[in-house]
C-alpha cells in the first residue's frame, strides 16, 4: 500500500492511473477503522481496480470541541489493517494539507436535507462534511465512492453534492456493519466502556421494535413507545427519534403509501453521541 500526505502527490499518481483506464474506488474514514470501515474498502476492491482510502479527522464537521478532542485516533493499527487486506493507497494528510487556504468549511444548500435530524442538533456539520468530501473527490477523482448506511443522512447529502458540484462520481451506498449485540459499529464505540457496550444494545432493539410495529401502530405510538422505554434507562439518553420519509428527510406525521420511511435515533451514553438508523419498508 501507498501512503501519501500530500494531496498533489497522490492526486498525481492518480491521474497517471485514470489516463491508462483504470478505475478508482474511494472510501473517506476519520480513521479509528473497524470492519464496517473495512467492509466498504472491501466493496470498493470487488468494483474497481484501485481503492484509495482517506483517514482524515475533519475539524470543520466537530460542533463540539471535546468530541474532536477526544475523537479516537489509531493510524499505526489502521495502516496495518489496510495493508493487511491490499488496500493501494492510503492519503493519510495534515489538515493544512486538505485546507490550504484555513480551516473554514464552505455554507451548502441541500434542499433542507441539511436541516433536519442531525443537521439540526449539530449546527454546521453537514457544511463541514459537503466541504471535506468535495475537496476529498477533487484530490482523488474516483469513478465510485462508498458512504456508509449508518450515517445516512450524511449518505443522501453527498448523492446530492456530486449532482450540484457537477462531480462526476458515482456514490455507493453500504449496509451498516453491527457488532454481536446489534449495536451499530463505530468509532466512538471505543470509548464506552462495558457496561456501556452491553447496554447500547437497546439502540438497535429500539430499531428492531419500531420496524415490527411499523404497519400496526401509529408513528405517534411508534415515538411514545420508543421515549418511554428510554425514559426506563438511566444509562442512555435519547436525544431524538425519527421516522422520517427517506428521500426528503423530513420527520413524518402520518404513513402516506408509496412513501419509504426510515427511522432514526441518537442517544448519549454518558458524553458519546450514538446515532443509528433501520429501513422500515
Ligand atoms: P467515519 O470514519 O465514521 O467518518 O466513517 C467513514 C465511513 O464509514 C462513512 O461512510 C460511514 O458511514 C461508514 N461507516 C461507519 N460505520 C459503519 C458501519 N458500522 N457500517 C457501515 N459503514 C459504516
């Protein structure tokens, strides 16, 4: 595997590649990789002919300082990782490198995608994420990028940016990797501790619960279950939960037909923000 910290570099080599027909598959991480980060490399690998793979903390996506502080790194462990399944390149940069001009994201206009959910309990996170990914896809012009279910939001607002950047990339959606218990793997996961782990669980039950009731009950029923069983937990928080219409984003009042709806949660346990989400069609 290669690894490059410069930009220029890497999007030479790139180039080079594209101009002789090969195609690129890419994969953003913030690092701290697991198998779901692997399983997206993996998918990459089976479609294309190189896959390049970024570890990049983006400071302009932290609404919150201490999450960034204490955002897990471990890019020793990840490059062995990536090695170890024959990922070629690694663009592992400074944050210099990846904003030359200073760390300022630009201000984006997804239709209201942006607003909803967690654009609206974190202010200025999806500018950040449209900034870093554009800038991502300009540096390694990939002909398929992969973007995780569990951050499905974050999923709809890059279909849409390479469709209003013009950017001629295809977005790959990939199923949400879980952990024995159900909980959705992630980064953040590294900082709960035990007892914290066994009890995330619930995050995905609640899920589960929601989709098995979906055509019987009501999405206000759905929500009052949900907030009362959370308000049994003294371990977890929750912050929201949404059944909302996959296309607009928009929470949903009322089942219309012909509509696909997804549900979506976000619960602290302790300080470590956990968010997940279930296709409910
Ligand atoms: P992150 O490093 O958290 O920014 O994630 C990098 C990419 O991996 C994003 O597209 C995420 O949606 C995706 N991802 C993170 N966790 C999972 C998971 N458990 N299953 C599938 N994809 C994931």
């Amino acid at each position: 595997m290669k690894i490059f910290q410069f930009a220029s570099q890497l999007n030479d080599e790139l180039n080079r590649n594209k101009i002789q027909g090969k195609k690129i598959g890419f994969v953003p991480t913030m690092g701290a990789l697991h198998k779901g980060h692997l399983s997206l490399i993996q998918k990459s690998q089976t479609e294309n002919d190189l896959t390049v793979c970024s570890i990049f903390v983006n400071p302009t996506q932290f609404n919150n300082q201490e999450d960034l502080i204490n955002y897990p790194s471990s890019n020793i462990e990840d490059t062995r990782l990536l090695q170890e399944i024959n990922c070629d390149y690694l663009y592992l940069p400074d944050p210099k490198d990846v904003y030359p001009n200073g760390l300022e994201a630009r201000s984006f206009h997804f239709g209201g995608l942006e607003n909803e959910m967690e654009g609206a309990k974190r202010p200025g996170h999806f500018d950040g994420v449209a900034t870093v990914v554009k800038r991502l896809l300009e540096i390694t012009i990939p002909d398929r990028a992969y973007f995780g279910e569990k951050d499905f939001q974050q999923l709809q607002i890059v279909k849409k940016l390479v469709v209003l950047e013009q950017i001629p990339c295809e977005i790959i959606p990939c199923a949400i990797f879980r952990e024995k218990n159900g909980l959705a793997m992630s980064s953040r996961n590294r900082r709960l501790n035990p007892a914290q782990l066994e009890v995330a669980s619930e995050i995905y039950q609640s899920l589960l619960q929601a989709k098995s009731n979906f055509q019987s009950k009501t999405i206000t029923e759905l929500q009052e279950a949900i907030s009362s069983q959370y308000k049994n937990m003294s371990e977890l928080d929750l912050e929201y939960f949404e059944i909302a219409d996959v296309d607009t984003l928009k929470p949903a009042k009322q089942k219309e037909k012909n509509k696909k709806y997804r549900a979506f949660i976000a619960v602290f346990a302790g300080s470590i923000r956990l968010i997940d989400n279930i296709d409910l069609n």
